[in-house]
C-alpha cells in the first residue's frame, strides 16, 4: 500500500553485514512509499552510486571491519547515513566523529526508525526544493502579469502572505518569488514544509525541535521548522489540511517569533516571515469552523490568488508548454501549430503541473520517432479529456482519500508515540478507545506494525 508520508518515494540503502536490520526497516517502513535496497553481495563503491539512494543506513559494524573509514564514504557519496550502533554515541566518541548526528541504536524502535526517517526526507525534500535550480516563472498573460507585479510590490516586507489557487498553480513558485524578493530574508533559508503530512506524535518536535535526551532516541539536539526557517522564509504549504488542534500550537510561535525546543526551558527569539499556501477555501473553512480565524487573521495579512491555467488562457498554456518541452529535450524544433492549437483548446485540470506531464510525453514521443506524430500526440491529449471527464465525478473520492491517508497517517504516528497502548493513544489524541479500534480497523491499522517495539 502506498502511503505519502514522505514528499517523495524514498530508497533506503541498507549496508549491514549479517544481522536482521534490513528486514527490519523494510517491515517498520513496509505501509511507505519506500524501498530498502541490501547491500548483501554487492561492490558497495560501484553500486551506490548507480544507485543513487535518498538516504543510507550503515551499521558501525561495517567500518569496525576496517573496509573503509566512514570519513571517506560520507565524502564519496553525499547523502544522509544514519549509523545502527551498540553504544551511545557518548560511550564512545572515537566511532562518532560529529558529523555523525544521526544515529539509531541496534535495538531501535519502529517509532525512532520512523522518526529519523521521516526528518531526513523532510530535509532532503527542503534541499532538492526548485530554489536552488531558480527556473524562470512564466507569466504573460495579463492576470499573470498582475499578480506577479503584485507579488513583488509585497515581497519586501515582513508581513505574513496567504497564497491561494487550485492545484498544481504554481503557488510554491509564488513563495519563491516572494523569498527571493525579499532584501533580507532571501540570503536565509526557504524551509517548506508539509503540514498536510505532519503525524501527531512527531508536531512538537517536528516543529519546534527537541533538545538532547527530551524523550528516548534523542541522542541529539534538534532544530525544528521554525529554527530552520530563522533568518529566511517558512512556507506553510497546505496550511488548510492542518487539524485544528496543531492550528493553535502554531499560532502560539508565530505571534510570539519565539519557540522553546521539547525538553528545553531556554526561549529561542527568531526572526523569518511567513508564507502560507492552500488550495482551500480558508473563509469558508473558518465560518464552518475548521480553521481558527485568530491563525487565519495572522497569515493572511497580505493575500494573493493565484488564477488557473484555463483563466490565464491560450497565450501562458502555450508559452508554458513551449518552455517545458524545451527542457524535456535541447535540440527540439519548435512545435508545429496543429499542436499549438490542441495546447490552446485543451484544458488542465491539474494545471501548470498537468501541463508539463503533457509536454514530458509529447516530448518523448518526438525524441522517439523524429516527428510530430500526430496520431499519437492526439492520444496524450484524448487521455486528458477523458481524465478530466473523470475527475468531475472522481474529485470528492479522490480528496476523501487524500483526508483519511492524513489520517491514518496520524493514528500511525500515536499509536508510535504512544508504545502501541491504545488507551494511552486514543487519550491522546482525544477520542474513545472504541472510536481508536473502529478507526484502526477502518484504515487496517495491524498492531504487527508495531514489531519493532518487541525486538
Ligand atoms: N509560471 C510557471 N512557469 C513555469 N513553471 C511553473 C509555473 N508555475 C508552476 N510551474 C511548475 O509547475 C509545477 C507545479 O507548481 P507548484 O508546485 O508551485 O504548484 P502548487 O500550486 O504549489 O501545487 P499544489 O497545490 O499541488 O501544491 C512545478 O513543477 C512548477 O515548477
Ligand atoms: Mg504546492
């Protein structure tokens, strides 16, 4: 079963030797969108890197066997490894250089496991974010054209922006605009986070970072979100899918601008600007109250729409898609205007983000055969009428699901938090025992997911 808790699929690299810590990620991890690759057998060196895997996890066993020094892998191969050890990190600091931060003790839980994980994909997600490969921002209609202008007549300053707009928009180009507009904050970081995926028992430390030794696994300080985001931007991004109990954990920092990390007494004073983005209506979410006005109020000071596709009209599909199918692939001629008019006519339901699949396939089509094939480049777009047929009737089933993948997500991440007790989890997150069952039987919540709590 595929489950998004994590922005993107992730591969895991398991470097072990002879215990079971590979099978045991892979069944902690096994309801993610997630691969454990072994490294049972094969050149370590050569393979990783046709590999290419998101994050690493190396037992220490395998430097202490002298095959190579740990300092020379994390040089050779640039990605996040966590470290299975037996001892602390503490016990001895010869085996841990610093740059070791993350480390998993051999007998963790799936709870740490999953801790880890889910921060370092919230990090890697944050790097690989478009900021750092600034693409142009396409916008030549006249609608486009003014909400830019308005954009950059708002980006200098520090107050809090609403973006709103359906999906796939662009309004995480928006925020990226605003960030690098800004005279101070665009030499900070951009932090973009999820809040549509935040698990419960993960909020607090998520968010606000812990310090070392705040609860078990924290072996190490860390900084959250809003730590991060000091000196920068913090996008909120998908503020409307945020419950309303984390609502007012947020709304706490942000108008105060100081967090006090899990475990810590010590005030933090931070300075970022805030950028929130939602394809909800948040009015209407607040009259039905299902967003606290008082967070409403204090992100929106300033509020940007951003239109769809089908509004901007033929002159930004087409400049839109003319660019993209230019990065698809460097020698292509310029498409022909039969093709140009299928753009035109045709619309994206899942706009600016729709578009460019559209030019990604007409683009391989004509790297395929040298041509503009019309009789299959038609196809593409009859596939898009027909998706869009589908999607008037398919939208609610599609974001009901979308909900109760959050949601079981959620229960997942209590019950973690919570040791698997399912009065303590249920208390926590405030509904009966009955109530936790029905729903653990609903999302098939197994308690076999908890195995590596036993180990
Ligand atoms: N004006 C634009 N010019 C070029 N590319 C764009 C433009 N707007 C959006 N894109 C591209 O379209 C894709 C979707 O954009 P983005 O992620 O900003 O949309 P979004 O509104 O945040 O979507 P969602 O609601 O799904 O979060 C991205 O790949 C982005 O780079
Ligand atoms: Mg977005």
């Amino acid at each position: 079963m595929e489950n998004k808790l994590f922005p993107e699929s992730l591969d895991i690299y398991v470097w072990e030797g002879k215990s079971d810590i590979a099978d045991r990620i892979a069944h902690c991890l096994s309801s993610f969108d997630v691969q454990v690759i072994r490294a049972d057998g094969m050149s370590v060196t050569r393979d990783i890197v046709s590999l290419r895997p998101s994050i690493a996890v190396m037992s220490v066993s395998v430097i202490d066997r002298g095959e190579f020094s740990a300092e020379d892998w994390q040089k050779a191969h640039c990605m996040p490894v966590i470290w299975v050890a037996e001892v602390g990190r503490t016990a001895n600091p010869r085996v841990y250089p610093t740059e070791y931060s993350h480390i998993l003790m051999r007998d963790f839980t799936c709870a740490e496991l999953r801790m880890l994980v889910f921060r370092l994909a919230a990090e890697l997600h944050a790097n690989n974010a478009p900021e750092h490969k600034p693409q142009p921002l396409i916008a030549q209609s006249e609608c486009m054209q003014a909400l830019v202008a308005e954009a950059e007549a708002f980006a200098d300053c520090e107050s809090s922006v609403l973006i709103m707009g359906e999906t796939g928009v662009g309004k995480e180009r928006i925020a990226q605009l605003l960030h690098q507009r800004h005279g101070r904050y665009r030499l900070g970081p951009f932090v973009a986070v999820n809040c549509g995926a935040i698990p419960d028992g993960l909020f607090e430390s998520l968010f606000f970072g812990h310090a070392k030794g705040a609860f078990t696994g924290a072996l190490l300080a860390h900084k959250g979100y809003f730590e991060q985001a000091d000196g920068g931007t913090l996008f909120l991004d998908e503020i409307g899918d945020l419950p309303l109990y984390q609502q007012v954990k947020l709304l706490r920092v942000l108008e105060q601008s100081t967090v006090t990390r899990l475990g810590s007494q010590a005030e933090i004073k931070l300075d970022f600007r805030v950028v929130a983005a939602t394809n909800r209506n948040l009015r209407e979410q607040v009259q039905q109250d299902m967003f606290r006005a008082d967070l409403y109020y204090r992100l929106a000071v300033i509020e940007l729409r951003v239109p769809n596709l089908q509004e901007r009209g033929s002159i930004d599909k087409i400049a839109i898609f003319s660019a993209l199918l230019g990065q698809t692939y460097d020698e292509i001629p310029a498409p022909p205007d039969w093709l140009l008019d299928l753009v035109a006519n045709s619309r994206f339901a899942g706009n600016v983000r729709e578009l460019r699949n559209v030019a990604e396939r007409v683009g391989i089509i004509y790297r395929q055969l040298g041509v503009w094939d019309k009789v299959r480049i038609d196809r593409v777009f009859t596939m898009l009428g027909s998706l869009e047929r589908a999607d008037d009737t398919n939208d609610l089933l599609v974001v009901r699901k979308k909900g109760e993948l959050a949601e079981r997500n959620r229960i997942i991440a209590a019950l973690d938090a919570n040791g698997w007790r399912r009065q303590d989890t249920a208390h926590a997150i405030g509904i009966s025992r009955k109530v936790l069952w029905e729903k653990m039987r609903k999302f098939q919540i197994a308690d076999t997911e908890a195995v590596g709590e036993a180990d």
